[in-house]
C-alpha cells in the first residue's frame, strides 16, 4: 500500500488527493510501526497543505503516543480543540487526552520511584 500512495505522491499534480496519498501514507507506516518516519508525513502534510489538518495533528499525536513520547503527544492532541473547535475528531481527541495524562501520571511515579 505504501508503494501506492508513493505512486501518486510522485505526480503530485492533484494537491487535495496528494496530501490525501500522504495522510494514508503516514497511517500505513503508524500501522507497521515506524513513528518517527510516519510523525514526519503527518508534519510536511502540515507544513504543505491546507488539506486533511485535522486527520494530520491527530496522525502526529498518535505517532508521538506510540513512539513514547506523551508529553508532546498531549502538546498536540491539546492543539486540535484550540485550532478545530467544531472538528468531529474532538471526542475521539478527548478520550486520547484521557489515555496521555494517565501515562504520563505513570511515568512521573516511575521516574519519582526509581
């Protein structure tokens, strides 16, 4: 699928489908586990369009959370109400909030006990 949505990316022609190619670009590497490469997709989507925004802070937000990195998963996450008021990604944005202060709570106890 990867080599599929690289085929498009390379016309690059359609910006509303090629940031598309991208946004599931960054999601097929979030499913097979390369965070850092599919955090990068998700911020030049951010960088280069006005497309798909939304779908891409919560790709990089979910990125930083499977990577480990909460702190800046709760930076983002926390941007999407601010920048998106209406967006329909808030409940789902909420619940991971939820999910990203309870790790990060855990690993302040583990880093105050060891």
């Amino acid at each position: 699928a990867i080599a599929m949505y690289g085929m498009v990316l390379k016309t690059g022609e359609n910006e509303s489908l090629y940031t598309l190619a991208n946004l599931y670009k960054g999601m097929a590497l979030l499913k097979k586990g390369e965070y850092d490469t599919s955090a990068v997709v998700f911020q030049k989507i951010l960088a280069e369009s006005r497309h798909f925004s939304e779908e891409a802070l919560v790709g990089l937000a979910t990125a930083h959370y499977s990577g480990g990195n909460y702190e800046m998963s709760k930076e983002v996450y926390s941007s999407v109400p601010d920048l998106f008021p209406d967006s329909l990604w808030l409940p789902y944005v909420e619940k991971r909030l939820k999910e990203v202060n309870k790790k990060i709570a855990e690993q302040k106890e583990k880093d105050s006990d060891g």
